[in-house]
C-alpha cells in the first residue's frame, strides 16, 4: 500500500527503500498468484482514489460512499479513514474483480497503482518546499511477479507507466490535510462537530460539495476565481483541490488565490 504521509526515516517492517536501484516486475494472468492481492486486502482509499472510481463507474460520490465504503479510524483518531468494502464471501474479494482481472483497472486506486512501490511523503504543513518522498519495494511472500519480465524498473521509470503523477500530486495535498486533521481542529466537540462533518463532505462526498457551493449561501460569503469555478463545475478533481484550499482557510485562515472571503 502507498503511504501519503511519513513521521520518521524507518523503512516499514519487511521493506527496504529502494532508492537509485532497479527491479524487474510484472504481474498477469499467467502467474500463479494473479489476482492473489485482490482477495482480503486491507485497503484505503484516499480522496482522488474516490473521484477516479466515481467517475469509472458512473456514480455520485454519496451513492458510491454508502455501497462501496465503511469508515475507520486508522492512523490519525480525529478523522475517519474511508475503507473499501470487501465483497461477503470466504476470501473477501474486491468489489471491482472480475474473472478477466480488474474492473475498474484504469482508475484503480493509488494503493493498487503503485504496487510493489509503497510511496512514503514528509512534510510540513503550508511549506511545498518541505516535501520529501522515499520509496520501498515490497516483496510480499505469496506475490511471484517480482524477477518478471524483461525490462529492468526504477521509480522514475515505473511512475510514469502507471500514470501516478496525478494521483502523487494529489496524495500530497491530502496528506497535507491529513496533518492538519491530527491537530483536532474541532474541538472537544470531536466526531460530533459540524466543521468535521463538513471536512469529510469536502474530502470524500465531492457531489454533496459542489452542491453546498451552487445552492447555499457559499457564494455569497466567498468569491471564487473564475478559472476555477468553471473548473469545479466540470470536474471532480478540481472541486477537490478547491475544496482543500478553503478547509485551510475555513479552518486554519490560510489564503487562496482560488477562493476568497467576500
């Protein structure tokens, strides 16, 4: 699994960082553990991982929450981890297998995407500057795709293959949030506040969010950039970048060239 946020420089147990070094991987139906880790995984989904997978099979972010998810607290015990629903049977297989492989393949969520790197993010805070990533490889025991294949990979190279730029730059800005949310902004209100309903409306139910911008009295109170508001009206990921902009300047009074108070 790929880790949007680090603590510390101690490589997780069994991963080593893999650094300038190359690997040979490659998964397909022809090795015998295909599809193996799509059977009982443990697996989060982040923000962008929602937006890919709405937009992949069709539906709101509200109706895809209540049929595909459960919350967790995980790591951070102020704020929800959104958790994919496995399927009800003896292995616990993903929603989104099929007999031929993955359904959803091309909008797979980072996790699955960045497989066999895990990708591990420092940072500060409202400091870009600060930002430094480490990769493992992981080698877990029952996966025989590692040594496949003719070409040799380094993360540079594999990065582009699965077209993880996105999802990386993404993964920042929500692990910038992440940080922030382990503050426990809300008070001794906790998991009954409104400002943290209203963060977890603006994190994961993106549909509900465009929503309370077009059709409250958001627009009243704050004045969006015109770029970006034709942006949010289109697309998903957009309202979501948006949406991190003004929870640090609702929550933590952080300006944005994107949204301002009118």
């Amino acid at each position: 699994m790929s880790k949007n946020q680090q603590t510390g420089k101690t490589a997780p147990t069994g991963r080593e960082p893999i650094g300038e070094r190359t690997f040979r991987f490659r998964c397909d139906p022809e090795v015998d553990c295909f599809n193996r880790c799509c059977r009982n995984p443990d697996l989060e989904l982040y923000p962008y991982d929602i937006v890919r997978l709405c937009g992949k099979l069709g539906l709101s972010s509200s109706d895809f929450l209540e049929q595909y998810t459960y919350n967790s607290i995980r790591s951070n015990p102020h704020f929800p981890s959104i958790m994919l629903k496995m399927t009800d049977n003896n292995t616990r297989t993903c929603p989104f297998l099929e007999e031929q492989g993955c359904l959803v393949y091309k909008d797979r969520p980072d996790a699955c995407r960045m497989f066999p790197l895990e990708r591990a993010v420092s940072l500060k805070p409202f400091n870009k500057e600060s930002i430094e990533e480490i990769y493992y490889l992981q080698k877990l025991p029952y996966c025989k795709g590692h040594g496949r294949g003719g070409s040799e990979w380094t993360t540079t190279t594999w990065i582009s293959a699965q077209a993880l730029s996105e999802y990386n730059r993404m993964g920042e800005l929500w692990a910038e949030m992440s940080l922030l949310f382990r503050r426990n902004p809300w008070g001794p209100d906790g998991t009954e506040s409104k400002n943290l309903r209203m963060a977890y409306m603006v994190c994961f139910d993106l549909d509900r969010f465009r929503k309370f911008i077009t059709e409250s009295s958001f627009l009243k109170r704050y004045q969006i950039d015109e770029t970006w508001m034709k942006k949010i009206l289109k697309s998903n990921a957009s309202l979501l970048e948006l949406g991190f902009d003004w929870l640090k300047y609702f929550m933590f009074n952080v300006s944005s060239e994107k949204i301002r108070p009118l």
